[in-house]
C-alpha cells in the first residue's frame, strides 16, 4: 500500500464515527460482548474493549493496522491508535475513553513527571550507563545523589550522558535540570549542551546574539561569548547554555514554508531534482504537475511526508486552492477511490452529477463516480491522497427545522451535552445550554451542542444552529450573534439607561433585548451565540444623489471642510475627485479604509452601474446574484424580492452596493464569510475582490445589506 494513501470516512467526526464502528460490530458480534484479543506492539500498552472518540491523525483500513502502528511510533504528535472490524486510525490524544466492544486500544505511555528533571517521550540515550536500578524513584534519587549522573530512563537506567538520542516508542528520557537559560529573542535555548571544539568563528563576549544576527555564517553561539557555524558535533556541558538561530523562510506566493524541517527521503524515491536557487525551484515545481514542495536548497520533492527536524531548513509544500461550486463540498489533495467511475465530463461534471443519484462527486477533471459503499442507506466516502486534486463532494441536504439554521456538511465536533439516536431539535428546544445539534441523514443519529464554533467541515452531517430572536428597538440596529467585549459603561440595566447617555453607543443583551450593558464603545465585535447587540442609530438626513452609512466614517484623505453638510454636497457633486463627505461637512477623496463610529454619516456619491454580490449558500459555496447580469458569466439574477440601490464606482476609488437580500437569511450572521465577499464594478464584469484588504459590509436580520470594497 502506499505510504500516502488514507481512508477518510464521513465518520470522520467522532460522535459518526462511533456509530459506524458500533453497527458493524453490533452485526459480527450479535450485540453481545464477546471476548477481543488484542495483538501487543512494541513501545505500546493495549487495553481492550474501550476507544478515544475522534482526534484521528489519519484512518485506514481494518487491514492496515501494521501500518497505522508504524505511522504512529514515527509521528511525535501521534499518542494512540485503534483498530476494529471496519478501520485503523491514530490519534493525537489518549483520552477520553468510551466502551466499544471488539476495538483495541493501543498508547503510548504517559512519562511520569520528576522534580528537577526534564522528560522527553519516546526517546533514549543508548549505553554510557552507570547502574539499572529498577523503577524511576530509585533511579531518580541514585541519580541526585551521583554528580556524574545526568540522566536516566524509565526502566531505571541511570546515564554518563544524555546525547545523543535515538528514537525508542514508549520510553521516557529523564535529563537533570541543572542550567536555566535567560530566553534571547530569535534563539532557541539549550540548556547544558554546547557545540564541539573547531566549530568556533569568534569570540565576542557579552555582545554575542547581536554578532550572531548579523553573520550569515553563524548559527549558533554559547553563553560564554563563542560564536558557532553549527557544523561540529553536539556534546554534553553541564552549566552551558547553547543558543540555536531561529531560521525565517523566505515567503513564497503558493506554498506554505515550514522552517527548521525537511522531507526525509534516504532513499532518493521522492526526489525530482536539485534547482538552486530557491527562486528556480519554484518556477520548476509551479510548471510540474508531480511537484509538491521543495527546501530551501531547491531540492524539488514528489512528496510531503514525512518531514523531519533539521535545523536551518525550510520546507515549502505546494498549496491547492479549490473553486468554489454550488451545491457540492470541495476536499483539497484528496481523490475518490471507492466506486465506479461513470464518465470523464470536464467543467459539465457538476451538472451531470447533479442530475445523477448514484453520483457522489468528481474532481477537478471532471471525472464523476458511484460509490460501493453503504451504510443505513449513507455513503462512506473513501478517499485517497492526491496532492494537487480537489474532490467535491455532493453537498448534503438538510431538511430546514422551524427555529434553526441549518448548515450541511459541517460540524462542532465536541462539546456536546448528549448524543444518541435520541436526540433532535425538541431536545435543544427543552434545554437552555444548547445552542445547535447535528443530525446525520440516514442514520438517525444526533449530538445536542452547548455550542456554535469552532466548525469544522464533516460530509454527511447537518448542523442546526438555533435562532437567536432579538426584539426591535426603536433607535437602534440590532446584530444577533455578536458581542463587544469590556467598555461597559453599566451592567444588567435596560436600554433605556443607554438611550438617555449620550456616551453610550451601544447596547448588548443576552436575553433579546431586555436587560444587558450599555457600552461606550461599539468596536471590535466578535462572534457571541445567543447575544443581541444593538447599536445606536446615528439620524443621517438624505441627502440626493449620496448613500448615507450611519456610524461609520472615512479617517484621512480630507480634500476641504465646509461649515454645512449642503455646502459639502454643493462642492463634492462638482469636483470628481470628490467621493464622499461626512456629517461635519469634511469632503473626502475616497471612501476606504472606513471605522465604526457611532454618531457619525458617510454620505458616497451614487454613481450607476451594476452590482453583483456572492451571497453565501454556506459556509463553503456562494451564489453570484447580480442586478444586471447580462456579460458576467455565470451571474443569476437578484431574486423578486431583492431592492437594489446603487453602485457608487471610481478608478481607484471605492464600489459601494446596497440593497436588500431575501429575508430570512439562509444562514445566521455571524456565519456569514466576510472576505469571500465580492463585488463587480463595470459591465464586462471585472472584479475588484482581488484588491480590497480594506473594505465594509453590513447585513441586517432584515436582509438589508451595504458592502464595498477598491476599485
């Protein structure tokens, strides 16, 4: 099997995940517990009949268990892994641990923590012994009591020496702490270590890490003022303090950098080639398909894995940006394997697929497949590493539940207050601390959550997120799901109390509107489940020919200052370098970058022209809906219901659209991506997304929408 390929599931996450493996043990084992035995492997305890739900590295099949073993003894952050019936996967955590009849367990040992010593898992020093003393206190405490001890392992080896080490799965390295090394920005800290003799380019006292900075040759230096080109052996030296620079990789548009690791590969397998310099091997890996990374020396590799540490490298691994598609969910680096394929259908595969019930999805190429694989009439999803490809998956349907959004093919893994066959929206309804629940079509299987974020992408599942209802205020606009943090002014009164304060801006409340806090300043908001955040409204007169945005203003770029907002709309309309003014009749020569401020009126001059919005299906997918779809490719039509304003468009300047979306929003506010927001600012189409790191949006619950961005 190749070392690359990989089994993921929609049991990727943790509650599915359990479910399946609990079928098909259910069927092998007829629903009683039967006795499992489980294979020992080196370095590793097993416990029988219990598994750690979710935190899966990677997951293959039941048959791979071999591999799994290896994968994790050879990866630092792997902790554990499984095996069943159905699948192998390793783990980065070994708790918490739930009853799952025919599963074995297999950990890594957790090192027991020692007073006055540092302990490194899956590590030894082999030889230089001094004594074995059979369990850790005596070797410990032999160890305190012999100067020429340093070191001992967990089997009570006390050691001469602590380097170097090699890698030993399930064992822990004991070192004495003797040495505490002052943090020197840019350095990494070893403490009782140095470098040996002949290494040396200087000696420069107290002034070393300044000295070091400055020598491209030097990569390291000691704390008595040497030094080091990095090139001789590592030894012990109690009481030294060894300083390691820090490496910083050159940023490379399309790759990721990774510094201080590279590829290992001893045997020359997944190597293309050596293309100094670092610039070249770009150029080669952008123009080759099978490229994906390359280190610092231009050493161009076929494969990402493993990485291994290595001091002063950078390994920079190609990155795969998939196009959004309506209606389907794409995977990065991934291909479908399980299936027939029903045909090669290039940029139609959507269409095709869509129109098809056996089609699960097709990649980038446009090749379409079934799937063999079934469970309770639900796909299992079987992909394989395919760096460079997305597979996109047919999006899951949601059957939409009075009271929530719902939100396909995500989910909030964790946190959960009940899973179960159970479980559905009556009873997130019943229970105060819920705010969503997942339900997995076809499965009949649901996890009630305390809460919204972080979410991660899941296919198969559908998370319903409930809906925060806040009451309408006159005088203020209100945003669910939001808060600002601090700068209360008062606590637990009602808005009242921020009405009659003119120093108060804002008004957050956790109960719809009732009580809560009154606050002096509205900005920055983050996202806050559950919360109304009112804002107040600022009495922005109209004013013809201008788009007024309350509370908002546009700091510098001052063009003059009138004593009257008429004057200031008298002398913008005439000048064309004039875009906007404010409510102190300051004109501007242009609209962006913009802050929250309460109180304040932007007036944006209205130039006409066409306005096109991606309007989120999802989390994932967009829908472009434009006012005037004709010569934008792909652009549908704004729906009956929608209003348009105007687009505002100057080279150079801003683009500003306003109008109104269909009410109710297909998902909560807070969801809604706010840099995949994009606008189109003349008739052929030409998109000023690609330049607008400044920009503004605002969408209320009553679909009303501003949003701009530079031309």
């Amino acid at each position: 099997m190749a070392k690359s390929q990989r089994l993921h599931a929609i049991c990727n996450a943790a509650s599915l995940q359990l479910l399946l493996w609990a079928i098909v043990l259910f069927a092998l084992f007829g629903g009683t517990s039967a006795q499992t035995v489980c294979r020992n492997y080196t370095g590793f305890l097993v416990r029988p009949n219990v598994d750690r739900n979710g935190d899966d590295i990677n997951c293959l099949g039941s048959a791979e268990v071999d591999e799994v073993f290896l994968r994790c003894r050879a990866d630092p952050s792997c902790r554990s892994f499984v095996s069943n019936a159905v699948v192998a996967c390793y783990k980065r955590s070994t708790s918490p641990l739930t009853t799952l009849n025919g599963n074995c367990f297999w950990f890594k040992p957790d090192c027991k923590a020692i007073s006055g010593y540092s302990v490194t898992a899956d590590v030894d020093r082999d030889g230089d012994d001094i004594g074995n003393f059979g369990d850790l206190d005596t070797a410990a405490s032999r160890c305190n009591a012999d100067p020429t001890c340093v070191a001992f392992n967990q089997l009570g080896f006390t050691k001469r020496s602590a380097a170097p080490l090699i890698q030993r799965t399930g064992y822990c390295f004991y070192s004495k702490q003797t040495t505490a090394c002052k943090p020197i920005l840019g350095y990494i800290a070893t403490p009782d270590m140095d470098r040996s003799g002949g290494d040396e380019i200087g000696f420069f006292g107290n002034d070393t890490a300044n000295a070091c900075s400055a020598n491209p040759g030097c990569k390291e230096f000691n704390q008595t003022g040497w030094l080091k080109r990095g090139s001789g052996s590592l030894i012990q030296r109690p009481g030294n303090c060894l300083y390691a620079k820090q490496t910083v990789c050159k940023p490379i548009p399309g790759y990721s950098a990774q510094p201080d690791v590279d590829q290992s590969d001893p045997d020359g397998e997944d190597t293309l080639g050596t293309f100094p310099p670092v610039d070249n091997a770009t150029s080669i890996c952008n123009a080759d398909s099978t490229c994906l990374g390359f280190n610092q020396l231009g050493v161009a590799k076929r494969s990402t894995t493993p990485l291994v540490q290595k001091q002063g490298a950078c390994f920079y691994k190609k990155q795969t940006v998939c196009k959004p598609i309506l209606r389907y969910v794409a995977t990065p680096d991934v291909d479908y394997t399980d299936g027939n394929v029903i045909g090669n259908f290039g940029n139609n595969a959507s269409n095709v697929c869509s129109a098809d019930n056996t089609c699960v999805g097709f990649n980038q190429l446009g090749v379409a497949r079934t799937t063999n694989t079934f469970l309770n009439n639900n796909y299992i999803r079987s992909f394989a590493d395919k760096p460079g490809y997305c597979f996109y998956s047919k999006q899951t349907v949601c059957n939409p539940i009075p009271g929530y959004n719902a939100i396909p093919d995500v989910d909030r893994t964790g946190d959960d207050i009940a899973c179960g066959n159970t479980v559905t929206a009556a009873t997130c309804d019943a229970d105060p601390s819920c705010r969503s629940f997942i339900l997995i079509p076809g499965l009949q299987f649901g996890c009630a959550k305390r809460s919204v974020t972080p979410l991660t992408k899941v296919v198969g599942v559908c998370l319903y997120v409930k809906k925060t209802v806040c009451r309408d205020i006159v005088g203020y606009t209100v945003t669910p799901d939001v808060d600002h943090d601090g700068d209360d002014i008062s606590v637990g009164g009602t808005v009242n109390a921020c009405t009659s304060d003119a120093a108060c801006v804002a008004f957050s409340s956790s109960n719809g509107g009732t009580q809560g806090s009154s606050k002096r300043i509205a900005a920055p908001l983050v996202a806050e489940p559950g919360n109304c955040f009112y804002l107040k409204k600022a009495a922005c007169q109209s004013i013809a020919g201008y788009t007024a945005i309350s509370d908002y203003d546009r700091e510098g770029d001052d063009s003059g200052s009138y004593n009257s907002t008429s004057a200031a709309a008298t002398i913008c309309t005439a000048d064309p370098t004039c875009v906007a003014f404010n409510q102190l009749g300051i004109t501007k020569r242009s609209t962006t970058p913009q802050i929250p401020k309460a109180g304040s009126c932007l007036y944006v001059k209205d130039t006409p022209g066409p306005c096109c919005v991606f309007i989120p299906t999802n989390v994932y997918t967009w829908q472009l809906v434009c006012n005037i779809p004709n010569n934008i490719p792909g652009a549908a039509p704004f729906p009956p219901s929608t209003t348009i304003g105007t687009l505002t468009a100057a080279p150079g300047q801003s683009a500003l659209c306003s109008g109104r979306f269909p009410s109710p929003m297909s998902v909560p506010n807070y969801l809604l991506p706010a840099n995949e927001t994009r606008l189109f600012s003349s008739p052929n189409g030409v998109k000023c997304a690609g330049q607008f790191s400044n920009f503004y949006q605002s969408v209320s619950p009553d679909g009303s929408f501003v949003v701009r961005c530079t031309n």
